[in-house]
C-alpha cells in the first residue's frame, strides 16, 4: 500500500483537534502515514503529530506563518509529487476546502469532501458523505486513481492516545513563486455582544422555522418564562432576526448548557458541532425526520406555533406553583 | 468591472420528507418544491451590489441545469443581472463536483470577468468544491466562504474576508480576476421588483451544450467524475430522541414535567 498523508491543520498556535483524528484514522487503514506539516517554528506541532504518524515531513518557513491556500497548495503539491503517497487526507475545514479542490485540479488527482466513513479496498477508498443536510448518507466508490485526495469532516474518526514516533524530517520549503496575487492581511474576531451564551446554563435554540422577525415573541416568552437565554441558528442570524454573537455552530459558539430546547432547527451538522456536548437537549419540529431528532434527548413532532405557547404556559404555571 | 454569478437550482429537502428512488441512487423528486441554492442567492446580491456601487458593469448568470432552471436564471436576472447562460447537455448529468466545476470553467473561460462569484457550497450535495476547483481550472485565485468583499482598485485588486470556524474572520487581499465563493449572511439579498421580472422574462437565456463548450463528454458529468455514487440510505443515528406523543396541550405538558424532574425550571 502506498503511504498516506495527513496534512496537520493549526492556526493561531493552535493545532485543530481534526489533524490527530485523521492521523488516528489513518493509522487504521494500513500503510504509512505520513503527518505533514507546514508552519513557522511549530516544533511542538511536529512532536505532538510524530506520536500519532510513522513520519513527520515538516517545512519550518516564514511564509506558513498563517495558512494561504496558495502558499499550501503549492507546497503540498511539490510534496506529493517527491513522494508519492497514493492517499491525502486534509480536514474538511474553512482551510481545506479552500485548498484541497484547487490542489486535486492540479495534480489531475481524485477527490472527494467532506467524508464521513471510510473504508479501503486495497489502494482505493469507499467513503461515505452525507447529502441534503444530513438527510442521507451517500456511498461512495471511487474511479481508479494514482492519487486520492479526500476531506474529512471533523469527528468522522476518533482521537486516541498517541502510540508512534515517528521520525521528524524537516524539509527545504520548495515554494519559491511570487504569492502576491493572494496575500494574508489580518485576522479579525467576531463581534462580541452583550450576552455570552457559552455561559449560559439555559438555551431555547431558534432555527428558520420560526419564519418571521415578527413571529420572535413566541419564543422570546418561553425564553423568558425558562430563565433561559436566546440562541440561533445561521439561518435566524443571517435573515438578522438575532444577532452574530447568538449564533450556535461550526462558525459560532459552541455551548454546553444544561439544557438546549431547538425549536425549528432540523440540526444541520454545523449546528449539531456547537450544541451536542449540551446535558438534555430537546427539539420541537415538524418534521419527523429531521436530523436534530437523531441527537435530541427529548422531542416533539408538531407544529411549533401550537407547541411552544402550550409550553410557555405549563412553565409559568409550574414556577408559579 | 464584468461579473459573472454561478448558481444552482436545488429541491428544498429541509422541510419535506426525502425518499430514495427505486435506483437506490438518487431521490424521489417529484413531490419537493425548488429554489436557488441559498449562497448563491447571495452570491448574486453580492454581484449586483458591487455593479451598483461602482456605477458600471455587467452582471452574467451561469447555470448548470435543465430547463426548470431557467426560474431561477430569470430571478436573477430579475434583480440586477444583464446576461444569462444555461449549461444543458445529456452528458453533464451525475457529475460531481470537479466535473461541474469543468464545465463551468469552460464556459467561463470565453467571458470577459473580473470576478466570478459562486456560493461557498450547494445545499443539495454539499460539495463545495465549485469555487477552489474552478479558480485553479480558469488560472486565477480563488478565495470561498467569502463574507465580505471590498473592491480596492476595479479590475485589479480586492480585499476579502473569510469566514473561518467560530466566526473568525480572514482578511486577504487578491488580485483580479478572480473567483470568490460566497457565504450565507454576506448581503441582504433583495426582492425582485415586478418591473425586473417582467423585463427578465424577455432576456435570453443562451443554451450551450457541452460541444459548444468545446468539453468532450468523457469530460464532464458521470464519465468525467472520479465518485461514483453507488447508494442513498438512512443515516445511521445514534439513540433517537424519546418522541413525546399527544395533542399540543399534552406533549407541552410533558415536557414540562420532564423539565421540573430533571431540575431545568
Ligand atoms: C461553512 C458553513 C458553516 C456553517 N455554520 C453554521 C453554524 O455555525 N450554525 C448553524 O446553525 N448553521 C451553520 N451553517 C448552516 C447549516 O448548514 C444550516 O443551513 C443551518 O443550520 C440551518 O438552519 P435551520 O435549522 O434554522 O434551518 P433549516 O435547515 O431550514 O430548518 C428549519 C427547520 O424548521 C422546521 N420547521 C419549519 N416550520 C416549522 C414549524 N411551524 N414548527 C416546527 N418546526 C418547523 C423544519 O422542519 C426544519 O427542520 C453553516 C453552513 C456552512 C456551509
């Protein structure tokens, strides 16, 4: 088997939880695999990978100070064609899908985002993703490849201790164009409001079945009657119903309240990353299957409008008890 | 500054019922309503906005798709676009994301733009490997999950903003031409006004196959995909959440109750 490649993702000194879980996948499906490492002076980055690969290819230069796909691309794509790994696992992130599509056009290579699952026949990966927001999961084979290239979405394999040590091999970095065409600037941090909901022990979630900016009283009261603070989902914050710093998910907060009440969520996986780790989480939907049932403790199927001024009702009657 | 707005048209599956087809590879269609994949529908705010900011410039819809795409194409065209094309072709059927983005490069490839904006993904197959792929096929750079857009000097440089996990955001600055993949939540997109769908309804709609695009058919489509989708099925879950039967004043009831027991009001 060819070896495989994992490419470890970080920013801001820190390294992002989906790099040691593909190496730890990796591990799984035979071959060498190989942890690549762009950064500058991200040694620890290098020792912490080398306990999960059979080897580090580590390029320490100026230019990897913050992530440019183009800076990545070419740098990868010199790597790859040194040393001929027959796999290149990259994270499904907001960098690798800035990146992996462009790199698997250039190298005429295979690829496949955002997996899920996968397995191996021989040299060959059987993936699997999801379709129609987590609706239904899609097998995948894959058309013969000297080269494939796949995405993975966070959690699709489970981070273990480490167990290797693999040999750090630093490498010249064989970039040497002109970048200038797609040059960093700055990182900005999002804004920050007058409630912080990772804080809170109490969240009613509010997703774009709630419709209507002037339908937000309905949940407004349950909130209010609960104690509970106002959350959202994408679609509430990009109609500006509530505003960024509410939103719950991959490019949100992530929260850990006691309990998470979604109301008109269907529990996209970007929205199920930030609220899972909640102690009882409860849905209201229509929509028998919707995904946020999957990952509910507690739910009702029904209309939302009927529901939840019944249920504002009973906890004012029981905190009026 | 001439742009260009790719955008798909996709069944609405949030709120319906998705059932496989008897091919076990693809899903009964007939009963979902449609709509434009909703970063596109930004992707096309974002186009216009810029055109009207800079008081000049023209504004060409690109889609993929068959004949009920025209809706969509119109709507855009509605709302500010000058120009429209529709890729159809027996042989663009099944691509994935790669063979789309060939296709779209190819017609691309003979228009005079500065920027081509795509949405960051489509909500059907959430592939999202139109933008990167494309940039790389035409020879230009490319930047998705794009949120906010800045033109610094037209036709020749932008500076961008990405949004990246948590909601940070990155800042960079890229030199036109080049194709940026836009985020939900960028723009406010508008409403078509009722004199802009009736003059969309007059505009062409040119129809290009893939000969015209000059793309073999072994390029594009189902032979020009490395994945080949072999079956739909349930998504595996974990525990399902315990379904609180009963009428509204019932299940409200409940869950109260279960609320106060586990301590939470
Ligand atoms: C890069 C990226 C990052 C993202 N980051 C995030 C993120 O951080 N957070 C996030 O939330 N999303 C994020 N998303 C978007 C995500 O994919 C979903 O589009 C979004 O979560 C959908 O929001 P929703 O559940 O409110 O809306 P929908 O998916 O439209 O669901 C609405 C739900 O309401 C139900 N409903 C409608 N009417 C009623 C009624 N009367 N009563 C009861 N139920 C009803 C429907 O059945 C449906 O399930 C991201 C997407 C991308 C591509």
């Amino acid at each position: 088997m060819k070896d495989i490649f994992v490419l470890i993702e970080h920013r801001r000194g820190e390294m992002r939880d989906v790099s040691v879980e593909m190496l730890c996948g990796a591990a799984k499906l035979g071959g060498t695999v190989v942890a690549v490492l762009l950064g500058k002076d991200v040694d620890a980055f290098a020792e912490k990978a080398a306990g999960y690969a059979d080897k580090v290819l580590y390029v320490n230069d100026p230019l990897f100070e913050n992530y440019n796909s183009e800076a990545y691309q070419k740098a990868l794509s010199a790597l790859i064609k040194e040393h001929g790994p027959g796999l290149v696992l990259i994270g499904n992130t907001a960098q690798g899908v800035d990146l992996a599509p462009a790199l698997a056009v250039e190298l005429g290579a295979s690829l496949l985002t955002d997996i899920t699952a996968l397995e191996m026949d021989g040299d060959k990966p059987k993936p699997t993703r999801t379709f129609y927001g987590g609706k239904l999961d899609a097998h995948f084979t894959m058309k013969d490849a000297d080269l494939y290239i796949l995405t993975v979405r966070e959690a699709t394999f489970t981070a273990e201790d480490p167990s290797k040590t693999g040999e750090i091999v630093k490498v010249d970095n064989p970039v040497t164009e002109d970048l200038s065409y797609r040059k960093f600037v700055e990182y900005v941090e999002p804004e920050v409001g007058e409630v912080d909901i990772t804080q809170s022990t109490l969240l009613v979630g509010v997703g774009r079945g709630i419709r209507e900016d002037k339908n937000m009283p309905v949940v407004e009261e349950l909130a209010q009657a609960l104690g509970a603070d106002l959350a959202a989902s994408r679609a509430v914050v990009d109609a500006g119903w509530l505003p960024s710093d509410r939103q719950v998910g991959i490019s949100g907060k992530t929260v850990k309240p006691k309990l998470y009440l979604a109301v008109g969520i269907s529990g996209a996986f970007q929205h199920v990353t930030g609220m899972k780790g909640s102690e009882v989480i409860v849905a209201i939907n229509k929509d028998p299957d919707a995904p946020i049932f999957g990952i509910a403790d507690y739910g009702i199927v029904d209309d939302l409008f009927k529901v939840v001024p019944k249920l504002t009702e009973k906890i004012k009657e029981l905190k009026g008890a | 500054m001439n742009m260009v707005v790719c955008v798909k048209r996709v069944p609405d599956t949030a709120e319906s019922e998705v059932h496989i087809d008897a091919s076990g590879k693809d899903i009964d269609k007939s009963r979902l309503s449609f709509g434009i994949n909703e970063c596109d529908n930004y992707a096309v705010e974002e186009a216009i906005q810029i055109k009207e900011r800079l008081g000049e410039g023209t504004v060409t819809v690109v889609s993929l798709g068959d004949k009920d795409s025209d809706e969509v194409i119109r709507m855009a065209l509605a709302k500010g676009g000058d120009e429209a094309m529709r890729l159809e072709d027996d042989a663009f059927k099944g691509g994935d994301g790669l063979a789309t983005a060939k296709a779209l490069a190819a017609a691309i490839k003979g228009l005079e733009y500065d920027i081509v904006f795509t949405g960051a993904l489509a909500d059907d197959d959430g592939y999202a490997v139109v933008p990167a792929a494309l940039g790389e096929l035409l020879g230009v750079p490319h930047a998705t999950y794009v949120k906010k857009v800045e033109i610094l000097e037209p036709g020749k440089r932008a500076k961008v903003g990405r949004e990246l996990e948590g909601g940070l955001m990155e800042f960079l600055e890229i030199d036109l031409p080049c194709v940026l993949g836009i985020q939900t939540g960028i723009n406010e997109p508008r409403y078509a006004s009722f004199k802009g769908i009736k003059q969309a309804a007059k505009k062409e709609i040119a129809v290009k196959s893939a000969a015209d695009l000059g793309l073999n058919a072994s390029e594009v489509g189902e032979a020009g995909s490395w994945a080949v989708l072999e079956k739909f099925t349930p998504p595996v879950v974990g525990e399902m959440a315990e379904i609180l039967e009963g009428e509204p004043e019932e299940t409200a009831a409940k869950l109260a109750a279960i609320l106060k027991e586990k301590g939470l009001v």
